[in-house]
C-alpha cells in the first residue's frame, strides 16, 4: 500500500504528464520549503532538549567524515564510465553527496505513520550533511582549495538558507522550553499535510523534468540509480557503526541516498556557473528523488527494522 | 540448511555470469569496429552494474519481507533501454559510415 503523502508525489507526476495546468506559484514553493526546514528544526530541537547524548559530538565527527566521502564515491563513476569533465563531475557528485531535506521529510513521515522510533538529534545530521559534499566537489572541480576563502564560508556556510533556518530552528526548539509547544499546532500538526503539498510540487516538477531524459543519456540514468543505492549502503553502514536503532539506521540511510536540488545547486551556480545545471538537476530531481521516494525509502525502512532488531 | 545456502550461492553466481555474457554477446554485435566494441562496452557497463545492483536489491527485500517488484521493473528496464540506446546508436553509426563511402 501506497502512503498518502507519498501518494501526492505520484499524482503530481501523473499531472505533469497529462499536461494539467495546476497553479503552484513560486512563492509558495519557497513558503512550503522554508516551513519544512522550519519545522524539521524546531522538531528536532524539542526532542534534543529531552534527550541530550554526549557522544553526539563524536557522531558528529563522524558524519561530517560521512558527508567527505560521498562525493569522492560519485566523482570517479562520473569521470570513468560517463566520460564527463572535472567541472560537470565535480558539480554532480557534489549534489549527491549532500542531502535532500524532502527525502528526509518523507522518510521521517513514514517512520512516524509506522511508529518506528529514530533518533532526536537526527536533524542536526541533516545540516551538518549539506555542506560539506559542496566544499568536496568544488575542490575536485577546480583541481585546488583555493576555491575555499572567507567569502565561500560566509556565503555558503553561515548564511546558506537552509543550514540558518533549520539550524536557528534546531536553537529555538532546544531552548524554547515551554513557549515551544504554542508552535506545535501548527508546524508539528500541519507537516504531513504540508509535506503533502510540496510532494506535489515536487512531482509536477519531476514530471517536467522526465521529458528532458530523452535527450540525457542512459548513463545518467544509470548513474541516478546507481549512486543513491551505493550511498543507502554506506549511510547503513556508517549507522550500524554508531550502534543507532532501526529509524536511525533507516533515516542514516536515506540520508546517503538522497541528493540535493535546492542547497547544492544555488551554491554551483555561484561557484561553478560553467558547469550544465540541467544535468544535475535532472539526475538529482527527476530520476534519483522520485526513486528514492517510491522504492529506495521503503526498502531502507524494511533494512532498519530487519538489521535493527 | 547448508545445502540450501549453496544453492543461493550457485544461483547468484549463475545470474552474474549469464550477465557478464549477456554483456558481451550485446558488445560484440552492436560494434561496428574493434574501436567500437571498447565503447560500447564502456557505455554498456554502468547500466549493468546498475542492474545488477538493482536485482541484488530486490533479492535482500525479499529476504527483509519488504516489496522487490519496482527493483525488479526497472532492474529489466535499464538493461533493455541500454541496449536498445546501444543498438540504435550503432546503427546510426552504420548508417553514416555506409552514406559517407557512397559520396566518396
């Protein structure tokens, strides 16, 4: 059976190639974005408050070594079997080794529909996923860390829309104490439905982005398969390691598999503005997140459950 | 219980070899020239391994009791749009080395 915000994704495919006309205008793209990092935040800073692990430092440590090797996983794929330059390569495995907050959102409404337990802290993992595959790809782009100055840093690091919202909401929801549960109505209650809509979003988009395929070669298809599995098992792996439960071993591996579309790409078309965007993007939203969502994310769940008990 | 382990074994080991020569019997009638044959297979191979991943995937969910059936589509899908893509290209190639010798 087919969950039913996950079911929203489908039907905005199924739109998109029955040539519905459905307004989603792009502020409320941006608005529905900017709730879920909100809400993954706050979330994720209410539960921290209630269960603070002083190994999360280390696991810190080590998630971060996590988010290093992903691209470095990506990038020889990229250059060997798809013959592309260091530019395209670099820009892609960068996508692939950071995370999609969407992917991550559905994972998380699925464990909970399933009332599979995860971690608290698990947003924290998420921001500290999202950056540095961008510093590994540039870097494998350019040849050189020259790249990496105090600009890049402000720029990307400290005000990088995603990692301030989710981070500043992470900050609230751990020292907002009492205050705190005003805002459940709304960003605690809402989420699925508002996850619902942005699916659809979402969909309608991969659906755009489908058609473009057959103009891309089936090496980025394969490649957009490929890497999200290679990247699932690894999440598992590096989780077993940290001795996490099954939704932590789940969520690990989602994380892994899932690739950006919004952070990433912002920060190539500033950084590497003569890298192809539409590669990325289709690969990224058009083949490895609708896979993600429909097969990838159900097996990890099962893979949690099955290693977790 | 040991016996049904080798034949798991066995089986995996019989699907990856029939692969592998799959693989092979496609590169060598999609080529055109010995040049061609080492494209081809290059451009055959992600596709393949992909697959195959795909399969080994739909394997463990069923071993995990989770669904193996979109593994298992787009396992067959990927492998047959890449060797139609191979097919169709090196007809192409066919067509254009054939028209060009006629002009010459």
């Amino acid at each position: 059976m087919v969950d039913a915000v996950v079911a929203f994704f489908v039907l905005g495919i199924i739109a998109q190639l029955l040539g519905a006309k459905i307004p989603f205008t792009d502020g409320l793209y941006k608005s529905l974005s900017m709730f879920l990092m909100i809400a993954i935040g706050l979330k994720g800073g209410m539960a921290l408050q209630q269960h603070v692990d002083p190994a999360l430092l280390l696991m810190s440590v080590a998630v971060i070594g996590f988010g290093l090797l992903l691209p470095l996983i990506a990038y020889p794929l990229l250059r060997y079997f798809g013959q592309l330059d260091k530019i395209n390569a670099g820009a892609i495995a960068a996508h692939y080794g950071s995370v999609s907050v969407a992917t991550y959102a559905v994972a998380v409404a699925l464990l909970e529909a399933n009332s599979i337990a995860y971690e608290a802290y698990f947003p924290l993992f998420v921001v500290l996923l999202e950056m540095p595959a961008i510093v590994v790809g540039l870097v494998l782009a350019k040849g050189n860390f020259k790249i990496i100055n105090r600009e890049f840093i402000k720029k990307e690091l400290v005000a990088n829309q995603s990692i301030l919202l989710m981070v500043g909401s992470l900050i609230i929801g751990f020292i907002g104490g009492e205050s705190v549960q005003k805002l459940t109505p709304f960003f605690v209650d809402l989420f699925p439905g508002i996850l619902a809509l942005f699916l659809l979003k979402m969909g309608l988009v991969a659906g755009e982005q489908l058609g473009t395929l057959k103009k891309n070669s089936v090496f980025l298809i394969s490649f957009a398969v490929l890497m999200p599995m290679l990247g699932g098992l690894a999440g598992t792996g590096l989780a077993l390691l940290l001795g996490l439960s099954a939704g932590g071993i789940a969520l690990m591996a989602v994380l892994g598999a899932s690739a950006s579309y919004i952070a990433v790409p912002a920060a190539m078309k500033e950084s590497l503005p003569e890298a192809n965007a539409g590669m990325s993007i289709t690969a990224s939203l058009g083949i490895t997140f609708p896979f993600n969502v429909l097969i990838n994310v159900p097996f990890f769940i099962a893979l949690g459950q099955f290693l977790g008990v | 219980m040991p016996l049904f382990y080798l034949v798991r074994f066995l089986s995996m080991y019989l699907l990856v070899t029939i692969y592998f020569y799959l693989y092979l019997f496609f590169c060598k009638i999609l080529k055109n020239t010995e040049e061609q044959f080492m494209m081809t297979c290059k451009s055959l191979a992600l596709p393949l391994i992909t697959s195959l991943c795909l399969f080994a995937f739909s394997y463990f969910s069923v071993v995990i009791g989770a669904s193996a059936v979109g593994f298992v589509v787009l396992a067959l899908s990927l492998f047959g749009g890449a060797v139609l893509f191979g097919y169709k290209s090196s007809l192409s190639k066919h067509t254009a080395t054939y028209t060009s010798e006629a002009k010459s």
